[in-house]
C-alpha cells in the first residue's frame, strides 16, 4: 500500500509495495500424520490482518474504517472493517480455509478479540507499510521486520505455555514460510535497480535463515506480480496501459529470489522450498479479467478507483452519497483499491500455490 523508490535508466521509479512482495507461508505439521496444524504468516498490507489497528503503532498506514471489510464475513466482524486492506478478506485466508485448518481466517497477533489459544492454528504478524528493508517501517513507523520476527519468538513462548513445550514444538516444527514484503523508499539514492534487487534478496536469504533457526523447515515463496498494472501505476502512466519498466523489475526480482532459493535449498539441512510463480496468472487476470469472471482490472471499487487506498478510501467513501463511494459488487473487480485486491482476485490469487507448489507440503 506504500510506494517504492528505486533506479532505473538514471531516473526514478516509483513501485506500488502491496503488490511488490516475497511471500513466506508457515504451515507447521506435526510429526507423525502429514497434516498442517497452523498457518504463521509475515507482511506487509498485502496480508496484514489488523496489527496496525494497534494504538501504540502511530501510522498512518491503516484499513480499520469503512469501507474495508464490508464483505467480511465472520464474527466478531461481520461487515465490518479488520484492518485488512480487502473489502473482505486477503490471499492467506483462503490458505488457511484450503488447508483444513478450521478455521477460515488468520488473526492478527495485536488483535486484542483473539488468545493465544485462537491463534494455535494460526496467526498474522504482517503489519501494512513494512519490508525487508528496515528503511520501510522507518518512513511508516509500522511494525518492521525484526519486531515480527521478536513477536514470533513471543509467540512460541506463550504457545508452549499454552500448550507445553512439546506439542509447541510440533506446531512450529514443519513450516512452510510465505511472506509479503516491499521494495522501499529512498534506497534509489544509494542502490540502482539491480543493486537493491540483490540487496533485498540478500535480506530474504537471511530472514530465511533466521527462520530456520527457529525451527521453519518447510519453505514456499510467491514471488512478485506484476505490480505495474495495479490501477495506481496505469493511471500514473496514462492512457490505462500497464508500466512496463515496472513489470520487468518484477520479473528480474522473482529470477534472483529463485536463484537464491535454489542455492539456499542445498546449503540448510533437512529444509524443503518451494517457489510459487504467480506473476502469470496475475497478469492474465489483470490483462483478461473476462476470462476470469471480472470486469474491471483498470480500476478499482473505492472512489474514482485511480489513486485511493487507505484514509483516501475511508474519505472518499464517507463523503459520497450513500452507496455511491464504492462500486456495488466488488466482485467484478480485480482491485478493491488503487493497489489492494479484491476479496475474490485474493482468492483467486491464493488458490493458485494451493494447486500447484504449495500443496506439496501438505
């Protein structure tokens, strides 16, 4: 939901982070049946479920007004908005739904409706405006990187109380790691594209291996889509076509995180990753929404859909007429935002790893 500065061709270029990110999918499994107990998801507001709605983040960076959520569905919210950045819900719910969990939502850690006995089968640390890059959550001041990775660590000690130590153990023993997370802010002045692309595969290496380190054994990446066709882009570009020099960084991005995996893969024992390629089939969604059920990808539901997301979502949904900020049935659309997508692409999005690279582990 934020924008991205990085190099390219000695000029600026600005990248939209919801769409910019590595995804990391904890689905423990515990050691006997092959059956995924729990779903532990990292982020940024391509999957936050609600951590910045926290008062002591102090953000700008949040969703918990209308008309997030209104498609909602679940209790204690039902229509109402959770802190996602979805009129309902996002792409690691429907993970949670696909991979019998029982339950089909994540909660978020910070979510003060949820004990930690909710969150044994699953839990959100990804906070909206944060990245890899530490630099993210500073411009944001969101939850950065190594504080959900603190809160993880958090979390195990409670789940072992909760649950003691052995049966804890079990729940983290297995995972499989996807993770939402940005190319960020002034980094152009330093790094050109390329530069930075490294830069940040190298932090996802070493966030990986701290995983591992706490026990992540089971590892799937969803690698970047392609982030110059979110309405935000089109409309910065004029003329509703897709900015391609965005989409190529995206694909660079995805061929060195692949490159790192592969070699990652045959340095840590006993650890199993995975990449999902997911640009394509967003692609055809975005340039083809007809052939997926939608009608719209140019726009999206809130407001003029061209610029609005966050509090410009909020306002301009709230200054219009009634029933007139948002379109009526999000489902035609691609986007909900000018960056986020909608409740049905999310899972559309999400059923995509679930059938092909994710679905191995389970």
């Amino acid at each position: 939901m934020v924008a991205i500065a990085a190099a390219m061709h000695g000029r600026r270029l600005l990248l939209p982070a919801a769409l910019l990110h590595l995804h990391l999918l904890l689905v423990p499994l515990p050691p006997v049946q092959a059956r995924v107990t729990a779903l532990i998801v990292f982020g940024d507001s391509t999957v936050d479920a609600g951590n910045n709605n926290d008062i002591d983040i102090p953000t700008a960076v949040r969703s918990n007004f209308p008309p997030y959520g209104r498609d909602f569905p679940f209790p204690p919210r039902p229509g109402r908005a959770t802190g996602r950045f979805s009129n309902g819900r996002v792409a690691t719910d429907f993970y949670s739904e696909a991979l019998g969990l029982g339950r089909a939502f994540v909660p978020a850690y910070l979510d003060p409706d949820y004990g930690i006995g909710d969150m044994a089968i699953g839990v959100c640390f990804a906070s909206a405006g944060s990245g890899l890059d530490v630099a993210t959550s500073r411009v944001f001041r969101v939850i950065p990187l190594w504080k959900q990775l603190d809160m993880f660590r958090e979390y195990k000690s409670r789940l072992a109380d909760h649950l003691g130590a052995a049966e804890a153990h079990a729940v983290v023993a297995g995972g499989v790691y996807a993770n939402y997370f940005a190319l960020i802010t002034t980094r152009y002045l330093e790094f050109t594209l390329a530069e930075y692309t490294d830069y940040l595969v190298g932090l996802a290496r070493g966030f990986l291996a701290e995983l591992y380190g706490l026990g992540a054994r089971k590892v799937g990446f969803t690698g970047l889509a392609p982030m110059g066709c979110v309405p935000l882009e089109r409309a910065r570009a004029l003329g509703r076509r897709c900015a391609e020099e965005y989409n190529a960084a995206a694909r660079a991005f995805n061929a060195a995180l692949a490159d790192m995996v592969r070699e990652l893969g045959g340095e840590l024992p006993g650890v199993e990753i995975r990449v999902a390629e997911v640009y394509g089939f967003f692609e055809d969604m975005v340039r083809d929404p007809g052939r997926h059920g939608f009608a719209r990808a140019d726009v999206g539901c809130c407001g003029t859909g061209t610029y609005e997301m966050g509090y410009a979502c909020g306002m301009w949904a709230a200054a219009a007429p009634a029933g007139t900020g948002t379109c009526p049935d999000a489902d035609r659309y691609v986007f909900w935002d000018a960056v986020h997508p909608t409740e049905r692409a999310s899972r559309l999005v999400a059923d995509h790893p679930i059938n092909t690279t994710f679905g191995r582990f389970v």
